[in-house]
C-alpha cells in the first residue's frame, strides 16, 4: 500500500509551518507501512489542533468533543477488536480536560495506538498555557508566568502503568515513522509523543533538540538493543550510577567506548531505567527559566515497549469463557430460569 | 418494660378481620441487618404465584449499615397484593416491627426525628385499624434508648390509637427456641428471626405453606445449609398462629380475577432488572451486539450488574472511570455498530450532557438510562422524583433534540428499555429513557414474553449503491442518515461533532447549511411520533357531574397512583410513556377536558412542557416533592376541590 492509500480528499489545514504536517504525513507512510486496509482502520480524536487529523485520513475518523477521544476510542477498540484504533490528541486535549481517560486507557492497556501531539501550548483557542508549559510561562492566560508545575508525559505514562512510550519529533520524519509502526505492532495502550512545533503561539518550543545544529548534541535515539551512543561526532555515552548514600539511580554521560555503556532494552518489564531515560533533558520544560548544566539528551524513540494483556482481548475472552460454558444463550433461555408461574 | 392494655391476643384480633378482602398492605420494618427486603420480597413473590396482583415499595435508608436499633438504620419493605393493585399502597394495614426503632418509624412516618411527635394521620405509615406485629423481645430499656425513647412504655409514648391492634409476640425468644437444636451460634439464630415473622404472616393470609418453603430452598439454593434451619422457623412461626388462633378466620384475599388476564407466565420482577432485559431482548432481535458503558451511581447500579452478568447472552459490560467515560464507551461502539447503551441518574446524566450532545450532531443510536433520583446536586440518593425531565429535554448546549420516553411500571420498564432500542437504532439518534428509584426498586407483575412476541427492530443500514461514494450526511426519505461502519469496505467517512454540510457530510460554517442542519436533526426526531402508538385515555365508568370533564395527566412512574386516584374520583385518567415527541393524538385527547390536573412528582416541568406544546389548552397542577410516591388519597384531595 501507498502512503496516498490513506491521504484523505480533505484540503490540509494545519497552519503553514506547523510540525502537525509533519506528523501527519508520517502516520500516511506508516499506515502503508503496516498495511491494514483503511476500512480496518479508525482514527478517533478530541478537539484541538491534532484532533483535526481524522480528517486528512482516507480511513474511518471520528473528530469528537474535548478530551474523550480516549473514551470513545476504548469503546470502539473493545467493541471490536479487530478494528486498529488510532487516537489523536493534544497536550490539552490527553493531559488537561481528557486526563483521567489517558490514564485510564494506559491503566487497563487498551490496545490503542495514541499519537499526543504536545506543543506546550493551546494553539485552537489561540495562546494558553498548558499542562506541559514550563513553570514560568508567559502566555495570554499567565501573563505573569505560570506558578505551576507541568507535567513530564513520560513519568505520567510510566506511572499510570503504561507498557509503551515513544518520543518524537516533527523534524525527524524517519524516527516518527518507526515510532509510529512500533506502536502499532505492540499490543497494548502505546503513547507516542510527538514533539511538534506551533509557529504562531509557541514556536521553537522544542528548538533546544529541534535545531539541527544542536539535535546530535541534545538527543539520544534509543534503539532495542543498540548501545546508547549519541553525539555529533557519536562519542558520547550512557550509563548509569548509583547513589552510594541514597541508592538513588541516576543516567551519567560517558565516553562512547567506556565499557558501562548501557544497551537499551525496551522490553524490560522494570520501568525504572525507562522513567530515567524518560526524563532526560527534561528539566529544561519544567521550569522556563531553569539554568541547568544538565547534559543529558532528550531520548527519542521507543523507550518502552513490553508485553502485557491487552484489556480489550481480555474482557472478549472473558465473554468467549462463559459463552463456552454457558446453559443460557439467548432471551427465551434466560426467561426459562425466571422463578415463574401461570395465571 | 409493659405491654399496653391496649395489646391482645391474635384470637381477639382476628375476628375483626374475618371477612374477605380486596387487597391489602403489608409493611415489614426493622434494622436494616433485619433482612426485611428478603423477607418483604419473598411474600410479595408467594402472593403473586397464588394470582394475586402485586406492588411494592422497599424504602431503605440512605446509609448502608447506621448502628444497629436506631432510627437512622430502619429499612421498609411495603406490598399491596389482591386485585385491583395500582401502587404499593398509601398506608399499612398490617406492620411488622422487628424492634422498637422500626415501631417509632412506623407509627411517627417521617416525623420519626421530632422528640414530641405522636400517631398522626397525616404521617403515620399504618391506620388507625392495622394490625401491628411487634417483637417484644426487641423492646428492651437499652432498644427503647437506642431509639431516642423517654419513657419505658413506647405504644402509651406514641399515643398509638385504641383502635390499632398491636399484637405483641417475643420473635426473638420464639426463633432461639426454635432453633435450640440446631447447632448454630447466637448470631446466625438471630437472623432467622425475619423467616419468624414471614412464617406468621403467611399463617395470617392462609397461605399454603408447601409453596411458600418450595421458594424458600430457591432463595438459598446457593446456602443450603441454610434452608433446614429457615425452614424450620418459619413453619413455627406459622404454627405459633395456628396455635394461638384456633377457631378464627384468617384474611383471606378475593379470589383473584384470573379470567381477566391472559393465560400466561408470570414472575415479579423489579424495574432495574426489567430494564436491563429489555436492552438484551432488543439486542437479539435487532441482531446487534449488546455494550453497555456506565459508572456506579444510586439507583441504577443494579442494571450494570445485571448486564455485567450476562456475558452469556454475549454482553459487553465496561465500568468505566467515569460517568463521562460510560457514555464515550458507548457512543464509541454505537460508531463501530453496536447498539450501545449507558445507565446512570441524574448527576450522572448531568455529566452526560456534552456526550449525548455528540451523538445527537454525530447521528448515532445510543440508549441513555436515567433512574432519576431525589436532586438536585447529590440530593436524595435513594429516593424517587421525577425531576429530571427537562433535563432530559432540554439540557444540553445548542438545539439538540433528542427521544424521552418514560416507563411507567416495574414491569413495562421493560418495554420501554426495549422501545428505547428500537427507536434508536432505527432513527439514529440518543434516546433518554426516565425510570426512578420508585420503579427501579420496586417490583410489580411481569408477563413473561417470547422474543418472537416483541416487534421487529430494523436497525439503520446503509445501502450497497453508496459503496465508494458514502458520507455520513446522507439520508433516507424519513430523513435519517445511514449507518456505516468500521469493517465496512468502501464506506471510509469522517464522522464529527462539528456541524457537517448536508451534502459532502464535510465540516461546514455556512449559516444556510447550518439552519438547515438544525432543522434536518429535529425534523428526524418529529417523524417518529409516526411510528408511536396513539396516547389512551383510561375512562372511567362511573363518571358524576363534577368528575365528567375531569382529566388526572400523569407521566412516568406515577401510572399506578393516578390510576387508584381516577377510580376513587371517578374521571378519566392518561399517562404518558411518549415525552418527546409526543404522541400524535395529544391535542386531541386534552381538548376534550375542561379541567385537566397535571400530577408529578416535582415543581411541574411535565405541566410546563405541556404549556409550552399546546399554548392554548389550560393546564392545572399538582406537585408533591418529597422523595415519596404520590399518596393517592392526597391527589383525591386535591382533585376534589
């Protein structure tokens, strides 16, 4: 199949500039990619910018109401599961209003493929900070700088149980690719983050790794079974420490050939590696103003991806269970067992 | 403590009862560990397998477990069985008290919290004839204290009546007794007393005891170490009156009028229940798979655990996270071609609203069951109101139409769940349908029917020629768009809550389209009163001069109230199960009363609605408010003005 296989009638109309272009003409490559014919296909999303991308599909979309993307997806994923349920949403739409479906859907392991498209700002209703802004953020809605504390997806996906995060970014159209068909192979609520840029509200939001100059120098790309290597000239390493006095673990830069070099395993059940390579980098997010000598790159890519029951096949197991077992199949069977009498 | 002078022997009582009566009511009270729902459904179930009609109102307080012996903790179970049995009954004529807190409850009704109150008419929950069966056993000084008494003689403190015949029998002493040999620990004995009671009943009504043991091994078919035990209290609280009583006549109901109804199979069945198997009788006959999204909320929890355990009948039941996520599960499986439903009360459809707002713009079948509850805000969890009705209505953003029916008996919940699901899938749109705790609690005869009894369903298709150039604007001569659905080749669309253009289905802000589309979507709702049976009046046939122009106008659960009360008044009386739309007759129907009474169980929404339908018709109105049924002799009172 072709990437046009699944590019929809629709006129495009992300603003010019936007990484959702990117993002979205990405997801067309990797649902060719994958194959699964587009009437097997839904894309469901909430409102937003991203939520907009059900449109530019030639699959079956669903453009809902703020935040329940989350919800509708898991029903339309649990009613049937042969159906490959994509959702798109935003930083808004997934981590403000939609958060307790998100964590939900993670918690329980829907196997849905969740694109969260997170520019660190409402673009839809025109310049507001959201649950991603750094603390301090100036916007229309904090004109004095936001006082809060925002939210690092990954610690949040990994929190909520999560068995798959990926990170990427607009600029990286082979990285987004692959992080789009890993999260469609894998079984179970798989998040992608999209690092997107906003070039009317928030732009360069995520030029520290989007620049090219600087992205070999501030980002890692994690791969199953890859040592973690990174850098422009690829010298530099990862690796880990402990804290003798706290047992605190904590991700160290070293030279590319030191022999403590971690090997990424995505598939490790342990979420604890996952959650610190997760957080890399971002320090710079949570607070706009943060002076920090940290070198740690922003990990790009799979970072987890295990195997676990899958609620959806879970819950039509259940229902496969009983039926084998069951005396009672059909309404006129199940009013025989009614305690009755004739009048 | 000291029975009253005024107490006596069953013998001396029971004289005055023997003669045959229409139809009586039994009110069992006691601790809410008391077991008394048990008890009150197990006679109300033996009276309705003898062929009698039934009704019944268990009113258990809002706290699952208040100390034992306090007022706080009473739980009631009330029947009417006989003929004629429109409602559970406005006041006893038979109590069952397990203790002194069940007595004060009994006899003060909702004054029980008044330090000074006394029997009262207006809210004693028996008359001033009932027998009152009282556990003297439980009338100690420490239960009297418990139950915020002041003097050691509770029937002189209450001022219960003379003519109230309180019958004083030690249950507990009887039930040790009986089970002196059984091996079992003081506690267990102790909840035997209930069976006790229900023993002595069934003595009182002449009920064969065969029958009334075979349902007790049904209801502990799953303990049946149990059944020995119970049985043997109650058939010794049977023997106890036949002892005590025995040269006297028992009450005896009328034979019931059996030639009246059709020959058939019975069972009682409550309204929750009710509902839940009518989502499943609809799901096989419209060939769709059942999903239900929902979120616990008093009262319509039952029906999710009803369907989360029929995943033999092929059910998909999600408790989801929120009352949000219930209805996004289901409007989720409603786009993948379910029929898909979400169960809940009125915070939760408050909650709702935006959802529901979706699948009415989105066109997609989904059945929204409201089990309204005492509000607003969390209100009266666990009583019954009708305030949900403009919610239901009216309460969501935009011009946004959407089906209200009503289901207007325990059993005909059934039918309404059913209709709820034919209408939806067949017109593609929400349907809200109302029950209220009154009827979601409560239970009443069911005429079982065969699946092939009930109405086709012909859920929404879509046709083959539309393969490769489908939309999800495109509609049928009623005016209701197609279905199709993910797995369907060749039918890709885009569905959206943004308004669509009528013809592409596209997203579109032109003003023109977008008036069109409003009045398209209510359009869609109107058409189906084509589909809806005529609205009936019920006449009366002993109509005098001052009732002739009269018209009692109910909706909803009230059916069975306003049926008793258009009897005793002697006028016509109409119910309505069709909201919105109305049925097509309605105008009709009205124009023919000079004097029509609205009845509901709220400020007059359903009167308000009316007005607003037919400007020009008068419309007078009677509201109660206070988490009860109507009392039948309170709308005669008013009505007789």
């Amino acid at each position: 199949m072709q990437a046009s296989d699944f590019k929809s009638d629709q006129y495009v109309r992300f603003c010019p500039g936007c990484g959702d272009h990117a993002i979205c003409m990405a997801l067309q490559k990797a649902m060719a990619q994958i194959g699964i014919p587009t009437h097997q296909v839904a894309v469901i999303s909430g409102i937003g910018c991203s939520s907009r991308m059900p449109h530019y599909l030639n699959t079956y979309g669903f453009n809902t109401i703020h935040g329940r993307g989350g919800a509708i997806a898991t029903g339309v994923k649990t009613s049937h599961p042969e159906i490959t349920v994509w959702q798109m949403s935003g930083d808004g739409d997934c981590l403000a209003i939609g958060g307790n479906h998100f964590i939900h859907e993670i918690r329980r392991n829907v196997d849905l493929n969740v694109c969260m498209f997170n520019n660190r700002i409402y673009g839809l209703t025109k310049g507001q900070y959201s649950p991603t802004s750094p603390k301090g953020f100036v916007s229309k809605s904090s004109p004095f700088g936001t006082v809060e504390r925002p939210f690092v997806p990954a610690q949040l996906v990994l929190g909520a149980g999560g068995t798959f995060f990926a990170r990427t970014l607009d600029v990286d159209m082979p990285t987004t690719v692959d992080c789009l068909v890993a999260a469609q192979q894998h079984k179970g609520c798989s998040i992608v983050e999209c690092l997107v840029n906003c070039v009317i509200f928030n732009n360069g939001t995520h030029a520290w790794i989007a620049d090219r100059e600087q992205r070999a120098e501030h980002s890692i790309i994690l791969k199953h079974g890859e040592k973690m290597i990174f850098g422009k000239d690829r010298d530099k390493g990862l690796a880990v420490e402990i804290d003798p006095v706290t047992f605190v673990p904590k991700i160290i830069v070293v030279p590319a050939d030191d022999p403590r070099v971690l090997t990424h395993d995505a598939t490790q059940p342990d979420p604890t590696l996952h959650r610190l390579l997760g957080l890399m980098g971002q320090d710079r997010i949570v607070n706009v103003n943060a002076e920090t000598d940290n070198e740690l790159p922003v990990a790009l890519g799979v970072i987890r991806s295990v195997e676990a029951d899958t609620y959806d096949q879970a819950v039509n197991r259940q229902i496969t269970e009983v039926r084998k077992k069951a005396k009672i199949k059909s309404f006129d069977e199940l009013t025989a067992t009614l305690d009755t009498f004739l009048l | 403590m000291h029975i009253s002078e005024k107490s006596s022997t069953f013998a001396q009582i029971l004289t005055i009862y023997n003669h045959i009566v229409k139809n009586i009511v039994v009110r069992f009270c006691g601790d809410s560990g008391d077991g008394m729902q048990l008890t009150g459904n197990m006679f109300a179930q033996l009276a309705a397998e003898l062929g009698h009609e039934i009704s019944t109102l268990p009113d258990f307080p809002a706290e699952i477990r208040a100390p034992q012996g306090t007022l706080g903790g009473v739980s009631g179970f009330q029947v009417q069985l006989g003929s004629g049995v429109y409602t559970p009954g406005d006041k006893a004529d038979v109590i069952v008290a397990m203790n002194a807190a069940a007595l004060k409850v009994c006899t003060l009704g909702s004054h029980f919290n008044h330090p000074q109150a006394h029997y009262d008419d207006d809210f004693a929950l028996y008359h001033r004839h009932a027998i009152v069966i009282v556990d003297t056993d439980a009338l100690t000084d420490k239960d009297l204290e418990k139950a915020l008494y002041h003097t050691d003689n509770p029937f002189t403190e209450l001022d219960i009546p003379e003519s109230v015949q309180i019958v004083p029998v030690p249950l507990t002493s009887l039930t040790k007794e009986a089970l002196k040999d059984s091996g079992m620990d003081n506690k267990s004995v102790l909840k035997c007393r209930n069976m006790f009671a229900l023993g002595l009943i069934y003595w009182l009504f002449d009920e064969p005891m065969e029958k009334a043991i075979h349902l007790l091994e049904e209801k502990f078919k799953k303990k049946p170490a149990l059944i020995a035990p119970n049985t043997k209290v109650i058939v010794d609280g049977y023997n106890y009156g036949q002892n005590l009583a025995l040269n006297i006549t028992q009450i005896r109901l009328e034979e019931s009028d059996a030639a009246n109804k059709q020959p058939a199979r019975y069972t009682s069945i409550a309204g929750n229940k009710a509902t839940a198997w009518g989502l499943i009788a609809a799901a096989q006959k419209a060939g769709k798979h059942l999903f239900l999204g929902s979120y616990p909320i008093t009262p319509a929890t039952d029906i999710l655990h009803e369907l989360a355990a029929r995943k033999d009948m092929n059910v998909m039941a999600v408790q989801a996270e929120d009352e949000i996520a219930g209805v996004c599960t289901a409007i989720g499986a409603a786009f993948a071609g379910d029929l898909a439903c979400t169960t809940t009360s009125g915070p939760g459809l408050s909650l709702k609203s935006e959802a529901i707002g979706l699948a009415v713009m989105a066109e997609l079948p989904l059945v929204i069951v409201d089990v309204q509850r005492g509000g607003p805000s969390t209100g009266l969890p666990t009583k019954t109101e009708q305030t949900d009705l403009m919610q239901a209505l009216y309460g969501r953003n935009g011009e946004c139409p959407a089906v209200v029916l009503a289901a207007s008996s325990s059993a005909n919940c059934f039918d309404f769940a059913y209709e709820a699901c034919k209408i939806a899938l067949e017109n593609m749109t929400p349907v809200i349908l109302l029950t209220d705790t009154y009827l979601a609690n409560g239970t009443g005869l069911w005429r079982v029917p065969a699946l092939e009894e009930l109405p086709a369903i012909h859920p929404q298709s879509v046709p083959e020629e539309l393969k490769g150039h489908f939309n999800p604007a495109l509609r049928d001569e009623r005016g209701v768009r197609y279905w199709a659905f993910p797995g369907m080749e060749g039918f890709e669309h885009r569905n959206i809550g943004l308004e669509r253009d009528a013809e592409k289905g596209t997203i579109s802000t032109n003003p023109e389209n977008h008036e069109h589309m409003v009045l398209a979507r209510k359009h869609k709702i109107e058409q189906i009163a084509n589909s809806i049976p005529d609205l009936k009046v019920i006449e009366s046939s002993v109509k005098s001069q001052e009732s002739r122009d009269v018209l009692l106008v109910g909706w909803g659960s009230t059916e069975g109230h306003l049926h008793a009360a258009a009897n005793a008044l002697g006028c016509d009386f109409t119910q309505f199960n069709y909201i919105c739309p109305l049925p097509r007759n309605t105008r009709e129907v009205l124009s023919q009363y000079k004097r029509i009474i609205v009845c509901e169980l709220n400020t007059g929404q359903f009167a308000a609605y009316l007005r607003s339908q037919f400007p020009d018709i008068q419309f007078e109105q009677y509201n109660e408010i206070q988490g009860q049924p109507f009392a039948v002799e309170r709308i005669v009172e008013y009505a007789s003005k």
